[in-house]
C-alpha cells in the first residue's frame, strides 16, 4: 500500500469519526430540546390544573374587604361590570359606580346599599365623548375615599363583524375612544387614590387594578380589526402597568375572557364555554393572582375554567399568531356577519310591512 492509499483511509476514518460525532450531537440536542419542551409543557399543565380547579379562593382581606375601603367600577350598570359591583361590595368594599346611564346607576346603588350595607356613590360618565368634564367630575368623586381597587371594565366592540375598510368612522373612534383612551385616563385619576390609601396603611393591604381583555385581543381577529387591536393595546399597556406599579404594592393583571351572555356579545343563553356574568365574575376575583390559562402571559389571567382551557390549548397547539389561527377566525367571523345581515334583512323588511299596513 503507497503512502497517498495510508493516508487516505486515515482521512476517511477521521471524516466518518467526525460525521458520527455531528450526528450524535444533533440528535443529543433534539433529544434535550424534546425533554425540555415536554417538561415545561407538563408544568405549565400542571399549574394550569392547580390554578382552575384547585388552588383556594383569593381573599380579598388583602385588598381591604369589610374594612371600609372603596372599589371604582367603570361600565357598571349591566352585565359583567354591574356583576363586579355586586361581588365587590358582597366583600365589604363600598362602591364608586361609573357609566353612561344615570337611571340604572341609581337603582343598582339602591340595590346594593340596601342588600349589602355599603356606601355607594355613582358617577354618570359617558365614556364615548372622551369630555374633561367627565374626568373632573370623577376625580371630585373620589378625592377623599379609601380606594384600594380600580375595575376597568367599560368597553365597546364592532355592532357585527365588519371589514376594516367598511367600519365606519363613528364606531372606528368610539371603539379605541372608550376601550383605550378613556380606560387610559380613568386609571391615571384613580391610580393615586390607591397608592395614597395603601401608604396610608403602611402595605398592611394591597392594591388592585383588573381590565378587561378579550380573545379578540389574544388572537387578531379579521373583521373585528379595530376591536381587537384595542384590546391588544391593553394587554400590553396592563402588563408594563404592572411592572410600574408592582412597588407601590399594586397588582395589575388584565382578564382575558371568550364569549359571556351580554348585550355587548348579544347572546343570551350560556353554555359551558358561555358562562353569564355572574358565574364569570365570580371565577375572576377567586382567580386574582393566578395566570390559569394564560400560562405563556406575565400579568394575565384567563380565569373562567372553559376559557382557560381553550386559551392553553391554542396557545400550545396552532399557535396564537399562527396563520392558521387567522383563518380560522375569519372565515367565523365571516359567517357571522352573513347572518347578520341577513338578520339586519329581514328586520328591514318587517319594518317595511309594518309602515305599509299602517298606511293601509
């Protein structure tokens, strides 16, 4: 054998050893990722089980309960807002209820004084005309209270699913005006109060800031654009809240929740992933501090047991920014609005009738 023959079976002995070596490493690296990613998967369950269905109530003792501190509540004459008050003020705080509507505000302040003995104050406050008269007005509402808790509650979504270039400029301004701007102002004025009342008291209680996300903010959701990039902007702007406040010994954590029987979602009968809002209510403030479902989230919390579910699954199957999970929302969302406007139709249609026969 010549020494160019010797020389090469050692090159090829060194390229087969070191074509081995590569392949061991790569499959020793997909081995590791695999045991990492399925460990985290299975913690991340693991909490997720402990925080929906296990882990004790919050007590909200904390927070001031039964000790004469006060909860400001914004969207509160119907539905899940007005659900918060009367949960809060069953806890002891007394109420600041703010919303558009004074009639219903009256009443619901009657109910709750009269049920759970707690003073309470209202605010009319049109959340849509984003008017300084509104803010000024609150601020001297609630100069002098013991406020420990802020609901960001009020919010307003598409009247149907609509393309973005048809969303009229009404309801483009109103949707980002009330979910956005106003939740933005409200907090700014209310905020202080909390942190004052919580010197006050030398930490000896917290405070707590909750608002209200939605799955149209988890997931971009085609035909309801300007709906869920105002929620988007609120996870974010909660989070870094959170952040901010967390050494003034405030929690801040934004709700993520699907569909509730509503007048803004416009169903009426619930289901299991469908609760009404007491049920929901009540399952977000036995969840505070715990992120449920929305485990991939810091300062987020999917609280109702059904939504958790969903939130987790997607976020760890198709993905919450996936292509796929785009589709699928829209080619919902269009079906939706289908039958909307044949709904929108046929209501014209009667209403046509009816004129006539009255002419008749």
């Amino acid at each position: 054998m010549s020494s160019i023959d010797i020389f090469k079976t050692i090159d090829s002995l060194i390229s087969s050893v070191s074509t081995n070596k590569v392949i061991y490493y790569v499959l020793l690296v997909a081995l590791l990722t695999g045991v990492f990613k399925l460990t985290t998967f299975l913690l991340s369950l693991g909490t997720l089980i402990l925080e929906v269905f296990i882990k004790p109530a919050t007590d909200f003792k904390k927070y001031g309960a039964n000790s004469g501190k006060f909860a400001v509540v914004t969207g509160a004459s119907d539905g899940i807002g007005k659900e918060f008050a009367l949960q809060l003020a069953k806890r002891g705080f007394g109420l600041v209820l703010v919303s558009r509507t004074q009639s219903k505000l009256e009443v619901l302040a009657t109910e709750i004084e009269s049920k759970y003995k707690v003073d309470t104050r209202i605010v009319t406050f049109d959340a849509s005309t984003d008017d300084e008269s509104n803010y000024a007005n609150l601020e001297k509402v609630i100069y002098d209270l013991p406020i420990t808790i802020l609901i960001n509650n009020v919010g307003q979504s598409h009247s149907i699913p609509v393309p973005f270039l048809e969303t009229s400029t009404k309801e483009l301004k109103d949707i980002i005006t009330i979910n956005n701007i106003a939740t933005l102002r409200i907090t700014q004025i209310v905020t202080p109060r909390i942190i004052e009342t919580v010197n006050k008291f030398d930490s000896k209680i917290k405070g707590l800031i909750l608002t209200m996300g939605s799955f149209g903010g988890l997931l971009p959701t085609p035909y309801l654009a300007t709906y869920s990039g105002s929620k988007a902007f609120l996870q974010s702007w909660s989070n870094a809240l959170s952040g901010e406040l967390a050494s003034d010994n405030i929690d801040v954590e934004l709700i993520i929740s699907y569909l509730v029987t509503s007048s803004m979602s416009k169903i009426k009968r619930s289901s299991a992933t469908i609760p009404n809002p007491r049920d929901f209510v009540n399952s977000t403030l036995n969840k505070v501090g715990s992120r449920s479902g929305a485990q991939e989230r810091y300062g987020t919390s999917t609280p109702y047991w059904s939504h958790a579910l969903m939130h987790f699954g997607i976020a760890n199957t198709v993905g919450v920014y996936s292509k796929v999970a785009n589709s699928l929302n829209l080619k919902m969302h269009e079906s939706i609005r289908k039958r909307a406007l044949k709904k929108q139709a046929r209501l014209a249609n009667k209403s046509k009738e009816s004129a006539t026969d009255k002419v008749e």
